[in-house]
C-alpha cells in the first residue's frame, strides 16, 4: 500500500497561512495577558474551545462523534469504509499558563490537512479520523493524558469519569455540563496514528532542523532516596566527626547528573526535587530525601544506568558513612514508534527538502499510548527556545507549515488515493 | 590577686551526689515521658522551677534579687563587698523537648560551690554571685540569650519586655504572671563569669578528655545563596544544553564544606537549609537558594573563609552557566574569653590531674554575651554523644562533679580567701 500510494502521490500543499489563522483563533479562547491560553480541561473555556473547533469540523465535511470520555472524532470517508482510519489528533486542552501551539497545533494540522484534501477532491482509500484528546494536560484532573489513556486501556473509563479534581468536582459532571458527556463506546481500531507537535525542548532549534522524525519515547525510571546521616549542631560539631546527609546527597545529585551524561544522547538524569532535614540554618543535615528520573530509549541500557546507580550509591555512602534507600516508584518502559510510519514522515521530509533529524520524545503524548496498542508516529516542529508549558511559548508559521505537510503525505501515503 | 589566692587554695571537694540529686529534684519538674524536660521560659513550669531552685539559694543563706527583665542573682557576701562579685550561673529555661543538664548544670554547680563553701566556713574577699539568666534558649520568645543579652547591652529591656509568643504573650506579662517581674535595674559590674556547661558537641568524649578549658566562642558569618539556571523539561531536554540550578548548588555544597575543612580544627562550614524551585520530579531545577554558615576563632581566618568562599562561588557560576548571589545576613565575630580566667580552669584541672584539654564553643551561651562586657570563661564537661537539645541528653554524674570542682577552685582563685 504504501510503495502504491508514494506512486501516485499529487503535489499538494497545505495552506500555511489559513493554519496559522486557525490556531490564532483557537488562542483567543482562554487568551492570557501575557499572551499564552488558559483552557484547562473541562472548564467553560474547553468547552468553548471545543466548540469552536467541533464547528470547523462540521464545516470541514467531517462526521462528528464525542465518546463516553469526551473524546472527539470528525471522520472524512474513504472509498474503503470497512478499513479502520488513518487518524491524527492532538489536544486543545492547556496548562494553567500555557501556550498557543502544544497540542493545538496537532489539532489545527489535521484540520488542515483535511481541509487541503477538499480543495483538491481527493478521496482517501482508507477514511481518515481527526481525533481531539480529553485532558492530555492533566493540570485539573489526574491520570494525564485521560482521553488516550481510556482509548487504549491504560486507564478504564470509570477511573476517568470518577476523577476529581481539588474542588471535588468530577470528570463524569464536568463532561456533561459542557456538553461533551458523548455515548459513544470508547476505542476502536485504529489503521496509524500521526501526531504533529511542536518539540517541547530544544534540540530541533539548536540543530536548524525543522523536522524531527520521532522515533519514539524514551523509557523512564523513578525513583525516591532517602539519604540518613546525624543531626548535629553546625557550630560544636568539628568538621572531622559530621555525617552530614546533604554532602553525602551533593555526590549523588552529581552521580546521577553523570549517568545521564554517560548514557548519551538519550540519555537523561535528574533530581527535580530535594528536601534537606530538619532544614535549619546552624544544624547539620541528619536526613535528606530526594527524587531521581532516568531515561533512556532502550530498555537493557536503562537497566544499565539503573545498576550503575545503586552501585555509585554503594559507594557513596560508605565513603560518607551515612545510610542511602533507594526505592524504585515507577517503571515507564521506552515506546518506540512503528518503524513504517516513522519511515513515511522521513521521506516526506526528504522529499520537500526539509532539513530533519531523527528524535526521541522524553514528554508524555497522547501518541505514547496510541503506540502501545496502534502503530502510530510523531512529527516533531520546532519550538522558541525549547519553552513549553509556559505562555511565552512560541513557533514560526513556516515551521507548523512544514510540519503539516508531511502530515498530509504521511496520512495520504498510509490511506492510499482512492481510484 | 590570683598568686596569692592560689598559694592559699584550701583542699576542697563539691559533694557530687549532692550536686547530682539537686539535678534530678529540679529534672521533676516539666519532666517528659522520654526522660527529658520541659521547662520552656516563662511559662508556669519554668515558674515553679524558679521557685524550687530560689528555695534552695534562700536555704544556702544567699541574699535573692531578681531584676526587670526576670534574672536572679543569689549574693553570698565576700570580706570586701564594695568590690564587684564573682559571679557563676547559666540558665533553667529549656528547650521544649530538652535534656537535664543544658543550662541546669551551670546553675546547680553554681549552688554546689556555694554549699561547700558554707560547710567549710570559708568567706571569700570578693563577693560571690549566682546568675539565673531568663530565657537563654528562645524557644518561646526571641532575641535567644534574653537575660544576659539585656544584662550586657545587646539589646534594650524594652525589647525584652515587649516580645511576644507565637500566640502574641508578651515577656513583660508572662514575668508577672510566674511572679518573677523584678525590679532591680538590669546589669552591674562583675569582676568575673565563670559558667561551667556540657559541652553540647561530641569533642570532649571522642578525646577522652574531662574538662574542656574553653578558650572562646567562634565568630560566626551567615549567608544567604541564591542558584539561578533555567527550569526545563527532565524529558525532552538533553544533558548537554542543560542549566541545572542543583548541580551547581551541589558543588557550591562541597565547596562550603571544604573551606570548614580546610581552616580546621576552629573552622566550620554548614549549608543547613536548601531549597529546590519548581521541585518537580520531572522538571530540571532551574532555582535553589540554601544558606551558609562559616565559623572560626578568629576573625582574620574568618575573612579569608569568606573571600574563598566568593572567588569558588564564582567559578563554579561561570563552570556551570548559572548565576550565584550570594548576601551576607549575619556576622558575629569571635569572642574570645579572658585569658587569665581560662588559666584558672587549666590550672585547676591540672591540680586535680584531670584530662584536660582546650576547646571552642561553637554554641551560644550566656557567657558569651558576658565576655563581651566583662572577664568571662567556660568550664566545658563531656555529654553522651554529643548530644544536646534533646530528652535523651545524657552527662555522667563523676564528669559533672569534676566540672564543679574545677568551678570551685576558679572562683576561690579568683575571689580569694578571707584573710
């Protein structure tokens, strides 16, 4: 199918301008003062937001389906019905104080892509199916990346519906007073999945690429230390007799930072949090407790990096005669990406003369669970400074441009041109 | 005056049980289950403590005054009363879930040195006075070190009188309210301070010593550091961009600790509280501040600390990419005790052949407070561990019989014997 389809693929173009329109729009619900959107999930905002966009759908030719977790479909029939879809989708739920593109962008691209295929009267062999995530963000109401989640049986439907969140209210209320509490059974099968995003990091930016070929998602290990040395008084205590927990914990942090290093370039060590005990200002830290997140792309070098850990933490704290718990709290294997797909997105790439590299995503996307269960891909764009999460957020119209048209000939290569 | 009073130096012993049982007796009141106590000042036990240990200085024929800001002096009079007392004494205020000794110990040695006198019929030249100081661990009410920080200047009575407890009492009405509301004017010449104390570090026991001759009380410098990166993704963001404010905090940590190393045996070096911005297990710090605390014997070694301190800080900014400010909030210069006060402790213990050896207070005490106006020294004794400021705060009863007598000998060297 897919040799069949690059033969005949038309020389089509999105119309760049007509996407970034649709996105400024998007952004003026839920606008910020300082520029970035505020449309948590399930707020009045969403709703507006969805309805906006669920318009643009129906005006766009789609059929349009909301499940029972507010999932939103707009389906575009091929010549083969009976085939599942190719689809594509993102979110237009935010953080608090976040920005115009992450996850609109997937959205708007898809739209366009839609829209590009009506100018042109191309009929897909298989049907195509834009899909709008429910609460990816996961800012109000926890598990992130509900929608997918659900869709792909990480979570079940119950667990979402009955979420709450820190006011008490629930997903299965809060659906239903915006008007997305839809009847449809959630999941069905699923042909490829392609999510356009924008990097949320900076490597594309600092390598003047415009297109990343993700690759897939990195694994990721977490970790919680508790590091146990003695509580004495910073001033009679001698340098030589302290057991201090937090020079002890300056090591690990270091140890940690250097098994990332070591493991590059998908490697990735962090402590995001560190608490130091009884935490005053003339006593010598007794206890500190802090976080650790590896991440790799292959599962037998994570186990690596996780060996060496406890290892260098052996170490340590002998050296430091203190106590040093390490306990593993969550194990996200690595996902790769269905090599096929990724594939299409890099002769796309290549055909238009983008400048792409290959990439990993290190951030969760609703795509990461779509490949759990579907083959699916991303494409990344690049973002300002790698910023993201933030209302400063920011990419270039000729970037999200790109980025959708191979979209477009990645989706018509998958379905196929009908005859 | 002390060649003459050493030549004529009676062969006196403190009775150690005595001093012992005075201890346990005042430990009954605000006693804990763990074996501690808490008498915390100025609250109705720190009353009754008051009025137990006031009996026992009445019982010993002592004249009692209590001054404005709640300080009690027990006089024994001398052959010549026109001449400033030697004075002892230490504090009966404890910390809230304190030990038997911090404090209790300088006071009781005090009374015993008094008892041995009364049994032996020995009248001093100089007066003799025993000190109460009011709220010495300000643990309710703050400034810490109240009564001799009043007494020498520090700070105003009114200051005193108008601070209030976290529930908003003031010091002037919880006087009143134990009946210790005195009203004697604050501060009087004293010809010498002796305070004999557990030693509240663990130096004493590690050299197997029994009396630590207390040289002086370390200079004290605290910072306030600020470590400013860039907060990003732990996910998307590669190692080698990265500007992780923790990885710099952890070498600025070691640096601090270092410098305490390197200015040994008097050099200290303590970050005690550190903090990590945005704190999230996923997110690379992009902001710590945490706080320094440098200590020395002397001031010039203090100066160069601190100037290592800033030229380390800012190459590990420039390392690192991270910018580091670093605010000077505190600085307490060494106070050394007078010189020929703590011979009087060296020479004693030696008579008595004691272990003895010289040391620094690296705590506040009210002596401290007292050598800044008038001759002051410290008799250091070991505690268990180096344990302080805690219910299982542990001194072995022949330790502080050995402290008392060494006390004894000093004031009698130094108010002399009646002729």
């Amino acid at each position: 199918m897919t040799d069949h389809a690059e033969r005949t693929l038309p020389k089509l173009n999105v119309n760049g301008q007509r996407l970034w329109q649709s996105l400024m729009d998007l952004a003026q619900i839920g606008a910020t003062p300082a520029g970035g959107n505020c449309r948590v999930a399930l707020t009045a905002a969403d709703g507006q937001g969805r309805d906006l966009v669920v318009g643009w759908l129906k005006q766009a030719g789609l059929t349009v389906t909301v499940d029972q977790v507010g999932n939103i479909f707009g389906r575009r029939d091929g010549q083969e019905n009976g085939r599942p879809p190719v689809m594509t989708g993102s979110h237009i739920d935010t953080q608090p104080t976040g920005g115009k593109f992450d996850g609109c962008f997937g959205v708007m691209a898809g739209l366009e892509v839609i829209r590009t295929l009506n100018e042109a009267n191309i009929v897909t062999r298989a049907p195509l199916e834009l899909a709008i995530w429910t609460n990816e963000e996961g800012a109000r109401f926890l598990p992130i990346m509900m929608g997918s989640g659900v869709f792909t049986g990480r979570h079940t439907l119950e667990e979402a519906l009955e979420a709450r969140d820190s006011a008490g209210l629930r997903v299965r209320d809060e659906l239903a007073a915006i008007g997305y509490a839809g009847t449809k059974p959630v999941g069905f099968p699923v042909d490829a999945y392609f999510e356009a995003h924008i990097e949320q990091g900076p490597i594309l930016e600092a390598e003047d690429k415009v297109i990343g070929a993700v690759g897939g998602s990195l694994g990721m290990r977490w970790f919680q230390v508790v590091v146990t040395g003695m509580e004495m008084h910073a001033g009679p205590t001698p340098m030589s007799v302290r057991k201090d927990a937090l020079l002890a914990a300056s090591e690990l942090v270091q140890s940690v930072i250097r098994i990332g290093r070591e493991n590059g370039p998908h490697g990735r060590g962090t402590v995001g949090v560190l608490n130091v005990h009884p935490g005053s200002r003339n006593v010598v830290p007794g206890r500190v407790d802090f976080t650790v997140d590896l991440r790799h792309m292959e599962t037998t070098v994570l186990d690596a990096m996780e060996e060496r850990l406890h290892k260098v933490f052996g170490q340590i704290a002998r050296e430091h005669g203190v106590a040093v718990e390490v306990m593993r709290v969550q194990d996200n294997p690595p996902t790769p990406f269905k090599a096929e797909l990724v594939q299409l997105v890099r002769d796309s790439a290549a055909r238009r003369g983008l400048a792409q590299m290959d990439i990993v995503t290190g951030a969760g996307h609703d795509a990461v669970y779509m490949a759990m269960k579907h083959p699916a891909a991303m494409i990344f764009v690049p973002c300002k400074d790698g910023v993201s999460h933030n209302e400063i957020e920011d990419a270039r119209p000729e970037h999200l441009e790109a980025g959708c048209n191979v979209l477009l000939d990645a989706m018509i290569a998958r379905a196929g041109i009908a005859a």
